[in-house]
C-alpha cells in the first residue's frame, strides 16, 4: 500500500475513535516521533565521535589482551 493511501486509511479509522482514544493514538505517534528523533540524534552523535579526535588516544595504546589470553569452550 502506497503511502498516501497508508495515510487516508488512517485518517478514516481516526475519525471513528472517540475523544478519549483519539488523544491515545495522537500519543502513540508523539512516540513514535520521539524515537526517530532520538536515533536521528544518536546517528548524529556517532558521526561527530568518528569526525572528531576525541579517541585518537585509543590507537596509541598499548594491547593488553593477545589472542592467547581468550580462553576457548573446551578450557571452561
């Protein structure tokens, strides 16, 4: 189903609810906005980590573990 068809078979089914679910559904995509906005500012914060130098230190350290040190199943 195509988007503007998605979004007038929605539109009809609203208008069926009473004023107290109406509000109900008016909260639920209120949540759903929050959560694209968060994982847009997520997105964003992770792009600026990996533009920015702030971890650069990390490639100078150091290695405290070797692949030896990893214990496989037939040691536990």
């Amino acid at each position: 189903m195509k988007r503007d068809q998605v979004l007038k078979n929605t539109i009809e089914k609203l208008h069926q609810l009473d004023d107290v679910e109406l509000k109900e559904a008016k909260d639920f995509v209120d949540f759903l906005l929050s959560k694209v906005a968060e994982r847009g500012l997520v997105d964003e914060i992770q792009q600026q980590a990996e533009k920015g130098k702030s971890f650069d230190f990390l490639h100078d350290e150091e290695e405290l573990y070797t692949l030896e040190d990893l214990k496989g199943d037939e040691e536990l």
